[in-house]
C-alpha cells in the first residue's frame, strides 16, 4: 500500500504560499470557504481502494508526484496557434484558459445579448460577485470529497457564464482549457454556469494539452438550471497521454427543465470523471451520453449520479466504452430515486467493446428506489468485434485494419448522432476517426 500522507502534506505546504501570492485579492467569504475546504482536504486526505467509490481506480500516482501550483505565465501564443482545438463556428464566443487562467489575448467574445455575462470567474469575483457568492460551491459538495475540496482550496479561476430570465444563446459557448506538460503543474479550473428561468445555451468544454508530458487537472463545474430552460452541456477531453485529469460536474435542475450531457473522454493517463445530477423540480429531463475511448496503459473512471428528487421527472443514460491493447475502464452508473418522486421515469445502458485480450472493464449499474410508482430499467453489456461481420468486410476488399476500424465507428455512431450542433459533431467525429485510425 502506497503511504499518500506525504502527497497530502505537500498540498497543505502549498496553500500558504498561494494565500500570499493572492496579496489580499481574496474577500473575507471567499477566504472562509478556501480555508474550510483545505481543512476538510486535510481531514478526508486523498481516497485509496478500500473505499467504495474508488474500489477500481488507485490514485497514488497523482497523490505521489509533487504537482506544483500552476501560475498564469506569460505566453507568446496566438489564435491561429490554437485553431485545431477550435470546436465552433467562428461566431461563437471562446474563452481560453492556459493551465487554469485565463487567456485574454486568446479568447473572443462576441456580442452578446443583454443581460448575458460571459467571462473568467476572477474578473467575475470583481464584478458579479452578488451573482457568485449565491451559488459558487453550493452544490459541489467538498465534504465528501478530497478533489473538489482541494480544488476549493486553490480555486483562482474558471469560467463564469449567466444567461438571464427569458433569454436563448443561440451560438454555442466555447471554454477551452489548455495544459502544458513542460512542468508537473497542478491546475484547478472553477467554472460556474447559470441559467435563469426560460432560457437556453449550448456550452462546450474542452481539455487539451499544449504539449507531451505530466500534469494534474483537477477541474469542478457547477451547473445551475432554473425553471423551465434548457442547457445542452459538451465534454470534450483530449489530455496529454502522461496526464491526469479528475473532474466533477454538478448540475442542479428545477421544474420543468432540460439538461444534456455529452461526454467524448480520448486523452489522459488516469481519468476520472463524476457527472452528478439533481432533478430538483417537477417536469425535469435528463439525458447523459458519454463515450470512452481507451488504448496502452490509459485508465478512464466514469461515475455518474442522477438523482430524481421530485416526482414526474425522466432521465436517459447512455455510456459506451471502446478499450484496447492493456487500458482499463470502470462505470458506475446510479439512479436514486426519492421517497415522494413518483412517476419517475429512468433508462440507463452501458455498452463495451474489448478490442484485445488485455482490456478490461469494471461495470456498476445501480439503482437506489425508495419510491413505488416508477418505471426504472438499467443494463450493461461487455464483448468484442464480431468475428462474421469482420469476415464479411474482408471479403468485401477491406482489410482488416480498415474492417476493425468501421465496426468500431460503427459502434459508438449512435452517441455520435446524438450531438445536435453540427460544428460540434464534425470536430468530435474527426477526433474520435484520429484516434481509431491510430489504434488500429
């Protein structure tokens, strides 16, 4: 067993020399909620194997490297150097965050309608804090959890998106968080979205690296949707191959409002994602779409929580995971659903394809029922490429490379034709075609 002790105190060394780099910037609030959070991360200390959450995932190669700080460098980058990891048209919005800051020279922000607010959390703290304050680390939850209390402790900066009463974002908003492996750096992205009552947006999120190497994400976005509104939410991962990433998204949903996910998880050296959501209102609707896609020594975790806290809510999952060469996965998959939420309604599936003999997948559906007049239904299934419809292509002319790499496609084309926004679907389709390509 691997003594994480001293990868904690390291984190505990570290928080003092980051209060003092802030030089007074941090307000009496947010300086509380930081300083009970490390406390907390104290006290929890970085998660093993015996506990039940992290039974198949062992994060001692995070807690033993000595990840530094990162501090926002000056870079001699332009737009045109990060266009590839552009995912939308050039008409929307794109706010640009080199190893967890923010990145004015590279962002754009186009006109936006009136009320909306779109910026990096810091400068947010200055202007919008009576926005903020309300929400931020309101729901995701640092009590439980050693990773988001330690991104509480060192949280600088993020995204901030507000969509005010009655308003549709018609262009997608883009939040592009770029790392660098030239260090072993630790960054700690905080996002906050909000949508108020009757409104509308497309955000996407995405993780790349600037170059190969070693490096810590740990990243928490907090969703906030109000009344009857609809938030379609893209997840596009594509860390460095040496990095580790681990991010929660916590999203609160009230009456009579719509949220989806879509999550494309390609890149990093141990993954791990928690997707938590609360249907909070009469009439909510939830969809969760994720597809991982592994190969080496890649580990990729997916946990995910819908919990129907009010009766008359539906919610669909969708997870599928193509694992090859020696990688593992694991999918945790939980629907809760409350004593008074009756008429629920919930589907959740997990698909598996093993393209070698050495991948591996650990699969948990759960459902938790404390209600009677419900319709649940969960599934998961594990196998491998079917040895006829392989020998049919190759009768065709195709080799079998190029056969493997069409069934496999054919596989994870369904969550595929899920994404709505075009722009989005070709660049994910393209990232997901170079990494098959590659891997066959």
């Amino acid at each position: 067993m691997v003594d994480l002790t001293e990868g904690k105190n390291s984190y505990l060394a570290d928080f003092a020399r980051f209060e003092e780099g802030l030089n007074g910037r941090g307000n009496s609030w947010l300086h509380a909620l930081r300083t009970d959070a490390l406390a907390r991360f104290s006290e929890l200390g970085f998660p093993t194997t015996r506990e039940e959450e992290w039974r198949f995932t062992n994060i001692a190669p995070i807690a033993r490297t000595a990840f530094k700080p990162a501090d926002p460098k000056p870079n001699s980058l332009t737009i045109s150097d990060i266009s590839h990891y552009t995912v939308c048209e050039a008409r929307c919005t794109q706010l640009v965050f080199l190893n967890g800051f923010y990145s004015e020279s590279l962002s754009t922000v186009k006109f936006l309608p009136k009320g909306v607010r779109i910026a990096s959390l810091a400068s947010a703290l200055d202007s919008d804090e009576s926005l903020i304050q309300p929400y931020l680390a309101k729901s995701a939850s640092y009590h439980k959890n050693a990773f988001t209390a330690l991104n509480t402790a060192f949280m600088t900066d993020g995204a901030f998106v507000y969509i005010p009463p009655g308003t549709v974002l018609k262009d997608p908003v883009h939040l592009l968080f770029l790392s660098s492996g030239r260090d072993p750096v630790h960054s700690v992205p905080r996002s906050l979205i909000i949508l108020e009552r009757d409104s509308r947006a497309n955000i996407v999120e995405s993780y790349a690296c600037l170059d190969k190497g070693m490096y810590f994400t740990n990243s928490i976005t907090e969703i906030m949707v109000g009344a009857s509104s609809a938030a379609d939410h893209y997840k596009l991962q594509r860390e460095s191959n040496d990095a580790y990433h681990v991010a929660t998204t916590q999203v609160m949903q009230e009456r009579d409002s719509s949220y989806t996910s879509h999550l494309l998880s390609l890149g990093g050296s141990l993954v791990r994602n928690n997707i938590n959501v609360v249907l909070n209102g009469t009439g909510g609707d939830c969809e969760l779409n994720g597809l991982y896609v592994t190969k080496g020594r890649q580990h990729v975790d997916n946990h995910t929580t819908i919990d129907h806290a009010q009766p008359s809510c539906s919610s669909r999952e969708l997870y599928k995971g193509i694992l090859d060469d020696a990688s593992s996965g694991v999918f945790n998959g939980k629907i809760v659903v409350r004593k008074d939420a009756q008429k629920t309604n919930a589907r959740q599936t997990n698909k598996n394809l093993l393209l070698s003999k050495s991948a591996g997948i650990n699969t948990t559906p759960q459902l938790e029922i404390f209600a009677d007049d419900v319709k649940c239904t969960h599934g998961a299934t594990i196998g491998q490429l079917n040895e006829e419809e392989l020998f049919y292509l190759r009768s065709r002319g195709i080799d079998r490379d190029a056969a493997r790499m069409l069934l496999t496609y054919a596989f994870a084309s369904e969550l595929l034709r899920a994404v709505k926004i075009k722009p989005i679907q070709c660049q994910i389709d393209l990232a997901l075609l170079n990494r098959l390509s590659r891997a066959s």
